[in-house]
C-alpha cells in the first residue's frame, strides 16, 4: 500500500500558516504529564507512535529543513483515544482542529465530497449477484502518501523511543492522517 500520492487540498496556493510549534508544544507538555502518571498509556501511546515511524507513514524532519518558514509549515497536536468497543486499543488522534491565531490546518483545506457508498445503495446491490464481499482497509488513511512539498504542514512533536525524559523531535506525516478533515475524501478517492 502507499504507493498512491495526493496533496493536502489547501483552499489557496497563497496560504500563509503562522508559527504554531509553540502551541503544539504546549499540548504536548500536557499530554506528557497524562503518560507519566499512566504507564500503561505511555506504553500504548509510545507503540502507536513508533508504528507510525516504522511503516514510513511519519519520518523525523531533517535537520536541514527544520528551518523552513514560507507559511507551509503546520505542528499538529496529538492525543489518544481509546475505542469504545475495544478498550485495550489505543488510537493516536491528530488534531488538525486545534487554533492559533485564529486559524486551524482544517479550515484551511477543503474537506472534499463524501466518498462513501450510500447504505440504501449497497444492500439494493446484494440483489445483482449471488455473492457479496465486504472489506475493511487497514490503516486506510495511512495507505494513501502525501506529496513531499506538504508534508511540512503535518509536523507533529513527539519523543524519540517514547522516552519523555528527552527533548521532543520533530517529526512530520509521510501519508494522510486520522484527524484530517480532507483525509476520508482523499483516501476514499485514492
């Protein structure tokens, strides 16, 4: 999978995003202090996150582009949330609503149509064919790349090896993520 490549829909080609990586940071003090008093959570939370590095669906930010300031360059806070139905699974939520300066990256991009089949539609279907299949995509949003040139609007801190006692590295989605509101569209379309 990944091997389908689509940008971030930004509503303009001249955005201009402010300087938000003190905003993340914050979030990502608080969100510090939740894994230190919950060992298990920082376990879950630090294998969520270390999944992502290693399926290349986020990459650390090289250090030579750490410094790029043309107003594409967004730090997304992060949170876990557990599912309702299955309790032990944690999953890392990108909260690309979050403001600063009044502005979020998903009121900046245009969350495209809805994809998804209507319901009324799939079982009239099951009529045509003797037959019918049902799937369900793993990671689906993560299978779909992200071009290079926005990847720097999905930078996100966390800690290398989940080790808080560290100073956070800067990391950035090679892929669309679970929080993007452009990201059921563009997975669906891919």
């Amino acid at each position: 999978g990944g091997h389908y490549e689509m940008a971030v829909p930004f509503k303009s080609d001249k955005i201009h995003l402010p300087d938000n990586y003190d905003m993340a940071s914050k979030r990502l003090i608080s969100l510090k202090r939740r894994l230190q008093k919950d060992p298990q959570f920082h376990d879950k939370y630090s294998h969520e996150m270390s999944k992502l590095v290693q399926k290349v669906y986020a990459e650390k930010v090289p250090i030579k582009e750490l410094s790029r300031n043309d107003g594409r360059v967004w730090y997304i806070p992060h949170h876990g949330v557990y599912h309702p139905r299955k309790p032990d699974k944690l999953r890392v939520v990108f909260d690309c609503t979050s403001e600063f300066n009044n502005t979020s990256l998903n009121k900046n991009v245009f969350q495209g149509p809805d994809l998804t089949n209507n319901l009324i539609g799939v079982l009239i279907r099951f009529r045509e064919h003797p037959i019918a299949l049902m799937a369900d995509i793993e990671a689906m949003f993560h299978q779909v790349k992200v071009r290079p040139d926005d990847h720097d609007a999905l930078r996100f801190l966390w800690y290398e090896d989940g080790n808080i006692t560290s100073q956070p590295v800067v990391y950035r989605m090679t892929s669309h993520l679970f929080g993007g509101v452009w990201s059921p569209s563009c997975a669906s379309y891919a």
